[in-house]
C-alpha cells in the first residue's frame, strides 16, 4: 500500500515548497528541482508568457514534495513560442537569474506576475531578487544565452512537444497539462516500472538529457 498523501488539488499543490531546499540553478546546465541523480526524471518544458505554464508551475513543485526519497527529479527547459511576444525576453533573464542561483526563485516571480514582463519589470524583479544587475545584464546578452533558449525550443519541437508545457516523465511524453493528480499518478507508474525492472535485475533508465 502507497504510503504517499492523498494528491493535493491544483489550487493548493506546491504552494509550501521551499525553493531554498528543493531548487538548484547550476551555472551550466538545466536548472532542476529534487536530487541530482533521481529513479524518475520529469522534464519540462515551458514558456513564461504561457497562462497553462502559469498554472502548472506551483503543482510541478508537489512532486519533490511528495517523494521526499529523492525518487524524482525535475527539469526546467525553455520553449518560448514565438506567438508570446515577451517569452523569449522572459527566459533569458530567469537563466542569467540562474546563473547568480537564483533560477526558481525568478521563475516565481516571472509566473506571478505575467503581464509585467517589460525590460523594466524584468530588471526590477532581479533587483528585489538582489541579483547583481550588472552582472545579469552581461549574462542575457552572452550569445550562448540564447543559444541555449534556442536549442531547447528545437528539442522540444523535434520531441513533437508543440505546445507548452510540454512534459514528459522518464521519456513519455504527457499530452498537455491535465492535473496534478495525473500527473504523480504517472510518476508512480515509472516508479513501479522501475522497481520492477530492478526485481528482474535489469537496470531501469531515468530518461534525463542535459
């Protein structure tokens, strides 16, 4: 018998998630959520102008939460679609954020506050965030910025993940957001997988790529 708690509902999941202890911006790499190395790996990916993206980032945050075992992680990945004029402006700075450690905590901002994602707004956000300014400017405008940004929308595309958020746990892709109680239920599902495989003796597979 499961002895997880009962899946909270959309409106209250991740609401109590302590970035500080569950979010981890490395200066190069995705930007995740869990341990480093994790049974399920659950990759995002998102746009922050995106009002589904918008909804699903605080219950994303439940699943750390409800597998404390360190069974699960979670992969932050841009898909800034070009109909949302300001998501592209938006995730360079939440990955110049990431690079002073400080990703999750400007993905909170960004999500809170979607109609406020003028150069302006954005500046101010890292400012209140006490990001060196300076430094977070030079960091947008490195080429390899966007560079990145880029290649992960291409990947997200290439995976058939048109439309955001895209997810996909171990490598099955979810169609679209529905809840989060699908989603953990999917979650549990590659966990038994896995702990099943590891019974036949074969090694499972997380399904993670950086």
């Amino acid at each position: 018998m499961s002895m997880l708690p009962p899946p909270q509902t959309d409106e209250t999941a991740g609401k109590g998630g302590d970035l500080s202890a569950i979010g981890h911006s490395p200066r190069e790499g995705c930007p995740y959520l869990g341990p480093k190395d994790a049974a399920v790996i659950v990759n995002v990916f998102s746009d922050f102008q995106c009002p589904v993206c918008k909804r699903s980032a605080d219950p994303i945050k439940q699943l750390i939460l409800d597998f404390p075992d360190g069974s699960v992680k979670v992969v932050f990945r841009n898909n800034a679609l070009s109909m949302h004029p300001r998501a592209q402006a938006a995730a360079l700075a939440a990955l110049a954020a990431g690079k002073q450690g400080k990703f999750w905590q400007y993905h909170d901002r960004l999500f809170a506050s979607q109609g406020a994602l003028d150069d302006a707004s954005l500046k101010q956000t890292a400012q209140e965030l006490g990001l060196d300014t300076a430094r977070w400017e030079k960091d947008i405008a490195d080429p390899k910025t966007l560079e990145r940004i880029k290649s992960e929308a291409a990947a997200a595309v290439k995976l058939g993940a048109t439309g955001t958020p895209g997810i996909f746990v171990n490598g099955v892709r979810e169609r679209g957001w529905g809840s989060y109680a699908g989603l953990r239920a999917m979650v549990e599902r590659e966990l038994a997988k896995g702990k099943d495989l590891a019974a036949a003796g074969t090694p499972g597979q997380a399904g993670d790529a950086q």
